[in-house]
C-alpha cells in the first residue's frame, strides 16, 4: 500500500513508508500516550508544543537506519563539516556547520551545485543559496558512533540470525483500538519466527540496567501496542524481541524477549511479561485518552488537597533514627 496523505490516513499496512513521513502521521503512538502517565494536561501539551529530537534520538535513528535500511541512510542523514562561512578576518569559520546550502550554478542542473556548511552565524544569501539538508545532521563523531553500533549488532551471532529471518523491515501500520487510530513501525517482523524485532540504543545494555529502561522509556507498552497493531491487520506475532547495543565501546548487544514469562527472584511464582504489563497500561491510557478527546477535557492534577505521604525510603530512614 502507497504511504498516504497525513489528512487520509486510512488503517492499512505501510511498507516504503520514510520516517518523517510516518511522524507525520496525525495518530496515537506509545510517545504520545506516554505523556499521560502524568496527566491529561501534559499530553495535550506535548501533542501541541512537539519537542524537537535530542542528540539520543537521532543517534538511535542513525543507527536504526544503517541495520535495516542502509540504502536510505544518505537521504535521511548528513555528516556536519567545517563552516564554510568567513569571519571579519578574512578567515574560515572554525565552527561545525548545522545547514548545508547548494549555491546556484551551472544553471538548472542542481546535481552540479556546490554545497557548503555554514553556522547559525553565517546565513547565506537569499535566492543564490538554497536548503538541501537531509532531515537529520550528524556530527563526525555521531556517524562514526553509529557505524560502530551498526556493525556490533550486524555482527552478533544471535542478532544477525533475527535480522535474517525478517522478511520486512521499517514497517509501518495503522489500525483502530475502539474509536482511536493507532501507529506503530516495526523495525524487523519475521513471518517465520512470528517475531516482531525491536533495535534500542542505550548506555547500559545489562538485564539490571536494561530492566529499568523498559520502564521508564515504556517499552513494554510499546511492544503490547505493535502487537496488537500486527494482530489487527491479521499479522500472526507470538514474540517481540529487542536488540539492545550500548553506545559506548565494546558495543556490546544484548537479546530480550519482552514476551516470555520469567520466574520471580525466589523462583515461588512466574510473573506476567513485560508485554502482558503493557498491554495492561496500555488498555487504561487508550481508555483515558478517549474519553478527554470526546469531551475536549485534558486535566491536569485535582484541584482539591489530596493526603501524601513520604517515599518509602525516607520514612524508613527516619524511623531507624
């Protein structure tokens, strides 16, 4: 299915769909959702003043793209080099160009046009300078980054063998939960392993360290909402496995199935999964979200006193006092 326009998007299966393209997309995402967690109030803020992607984020795209669309990566993302621009010395700028301009030349063949890099201090000249960036710039420390993480999880042995069994990569869906059109982009399905394949940059790609950022990053809501995402468009999923690769060296990538059971510490009971946790959380902020789209209401905190009570810790420490 083409990718379609932002004001028809139509519940479908989107396979060449770009990442711009699929933000785009007017939808309810995990993101979106995530803000709720505080309040009404904040998600309808962040739905209304988008943040613009941290230096995390575009890594993390970079490195997303070279695992599984490498061939899109020159279109999307631009290496930053030295500021083209002269100083009031007659000098070249030392700082790192943020936009690339083509200069117009060899008249209407654009492919010949010289392109520089120039800093917020240097705008070139309106109507001989033109825009040509890619959607996100990098700087030569950043792409070297993400070459390195690229091949680390490339060159894992049980990474590799999830990456070869996806028949699709960077898909994209659309569905309906109740009256809500819902998004969600799979890095990896595989149709064999019934495995939908998430990639994750991180820090600390550890099970301790890891367990705590599909809390707090809300991964596991992620993952029960893709899922739901493929079982709707009759997509046979059983697993949802994340490649977790740390961005520091060595690189090193990590395997978690966020749909498989696991025994509590004390091996007494097996608790839920991660996506059975999800898919709970998931279901109370559809609902709550909803319900402030139909009555144009998105509170924020109550505004009558409610008791509170200190943390756990502080308590106890002033007990042991």
């Amino acid at each position: 299915m083409n990718a379609p326009a932002k004001a028809k998007l139509e519940c479908g299966v989107y396979p060449e769909v770009t990442e711009s393209e699929y933000f785009s997309w007017d939808a309810v995402s995990n993101s979106r959702l995530t803000p709720l967690l505080k309040s009404p109030a904040h998600c309808r803020y962040f739905m209304d003043h988008p943040k613009p992607p941290t230096d995390a984020m575009i890594l993390g795209s970079a490195v997303d793209c070279l695992v599984f669309s490498p061939t899109w990566f020159n279109s999307r993302f631009a290496v930053a080099e030295q500021c083209y621009g002269m100083t009031q010395k007659k000098q070249r700028c030392t700082k790192t160009g943020i936009v690339r301009f083509a200069v117009a030349a060899f008249g209407n063949d654009q492919d010949r046009w010289p392109r520089h890099w120039y800093c917020s201090s240097h705008n070139p000249v309106a109507g001989t300078y033109f825009a040509c960036d890619p959607p996100n710039v990098l700087t030569a420390d950043q792409s070297s980054t993400a070459y390195a993480m690229a091949k680390a999880v490339l060159n894992h042995p049980g990474a590799s063998i999830l990456l070869d069994a996806c028949e699709e990569t960077q898909l994209s869906l659309a569905w309906r939960e109740n009256n809500l059109l819902c998004k969600g982009r799979l890095d990896g399905l595989s149709s064999e392993l019934k495995t939908i394949v998430d990639l994750k940059t991180c820090a600390d790609a550890s099970p301790e360290a890891f367990s705590r950022k599909i809390a707090d990053m809300g991964y596991h809501r992620q993952a029960a909402m893709y899922m739901r995402g493929a079982t709707f468009h009759s997509i046979d999923v059983k697993n949802y496995v994340i490649i977790a690769v740390e961005s520091e060296p060595p690189r090193a990538v990590a395997l978690y199935s966020l749909t498989e059971k696991k025994p509590d510490i004390n091996g007494m009971r097996v608790n839920p999964s991660p996506v059975e946790y999800g898919n709970h959380q998931l279901m109370r902020l559809l609902d709550l979200y909803e319900r402030c789209e139909a009555t144009g209401e998105w509170p924020s905190y109550p505004t009558s006193p409610v008791p509170i009570s200190l943390p756990a810790w502080a308590a106890n420490a002033i007990e042991r006092e």
